[in-house]
C-alpha cells in the first residue's frame, strides 16, 4: 500500500520539536506539486512559538490541534503569481495534500485546519500574521510527533464510480 493509506489526520502531539529539515522536506513536497499553468503560487509562513500558536489555536472552534503542534505551515495563495485566478484553491489544495503525505512519509503527524474561504477565520489569521492583501491565508498545517497510533480506515466505495456515463 502507498502512504496515500497510511495518511490519517493527527491532532495529539509530543511535547518534542520536528528538526528544521523534515520540516524543509514538508515545503520541499508541498512545492512539488502540480499548479495550473505551472504557476506555483504558494507561498509559507512556518510559526513555532508558543505565543503564536496559541493564538492560532483560537482563531476558530476546529482549530485547537494548533497549540499543541510543534509547527504550523500556514499556506497562502498568491493572487499576483497565480495565472488562472480561479485555478489557486485547487493549486493549494494539491499543495496541502503533498505536505500531508510528506508528514506521513516522514513518520510525523499532521492535519490541515480550514481557513480560506470562511472570511471570520481569514482576516483573523491575515491580521495577526501580517499577510498582505494580494496573499490569501489558504490553510493552517499542524505538524508534530504523533502521541498515539490509529487505525486508517480505507474508503473505497464502489458505489461511488460510474463507468462511461454518469
Ligand atoms: C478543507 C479541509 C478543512 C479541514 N479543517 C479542519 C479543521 O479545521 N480542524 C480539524 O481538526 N480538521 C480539519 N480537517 C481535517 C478533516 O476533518 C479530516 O481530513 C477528515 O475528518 C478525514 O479524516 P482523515 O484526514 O483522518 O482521513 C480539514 C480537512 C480539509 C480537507
């Protein structure tokens, strides 16, 4: 099986620091992935103290695995970089899913807080971390040592695959 099975979302950490370079792995994957037009408009900022954390963590009701993350990647979208405007949700979203995986790979835990495109969480994550106006704050990514082992559960739901016509 492929890590792509093995990947599950993970909200309970160590109290243990990721080393800088798995946490370079996780942008070096995030920036491999596929972008319309190869525009590649991502962008990172990667917040690990405890004050900034904390208050990531209360920036919504979902978003409490924050506090305890050894860091967070907070991926924006880059409305100048991107070339199909309407394009860089879906440039994100496979960037998210890259450094997902990447954690997974790594033996590291992580889940992906929603942000964009709920305004309330946006202006909030855009005030405090000083985000300019052409970036949009895309997501939050908590990345730690995972604190406790669970099951995966495979999805495949055949009813779901339609062939030749809907
Ligand atoms: C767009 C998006 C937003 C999400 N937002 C949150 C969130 O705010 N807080 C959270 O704990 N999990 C969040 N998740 C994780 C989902 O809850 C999780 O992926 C889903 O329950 C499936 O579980 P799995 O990731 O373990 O397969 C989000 C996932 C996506 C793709």
């Amino acid at each position: 099986m492929s890590i792509i099975f093995k990947r599950k979302s993970v909200r309970k950490f160590r109290d243990e620091k990721v080393p800088e370079e798995l946490i370079e792995n996780l942008l070096k994957a995030g920036m491999q992935a596929p972008s319309s037009c190869n525009a590649q408009p991502w962008e990172f900022i990667v917040v690990s103290k405890r004050e900034d954390k904390d208050a990531i963590s209360k920036m919504h009701k979902f978003a409490k695995p924050a506090a305890e993350a050894s860091h967070l990647i907070i991926t924006l979208g880059n409305l100048n970089e991107a070339k199909v405007i309407g394009m860089i949700e879906q440039d994100l979203g496979a960037c998210n899913e890259n450094i997902l995986l990447q954690a997974t790979h790594e033996g590291l835990g992580a889940v992906w807080l929603g942000f964009h495109p709920i305004e309330d969480r946006t202006l909030k994550l855009k005030k405090y971390l000083e985000i300019p106006d052409y970036c949009i704050p895309f997501s939050v990514i908590c990345v730690g040592w995972p604190d406790s082992e669970g099951e995966v559960k495979l999805r495949y739901d055949e009813s779901k695959v339609h062939f030749d016509r809907y």
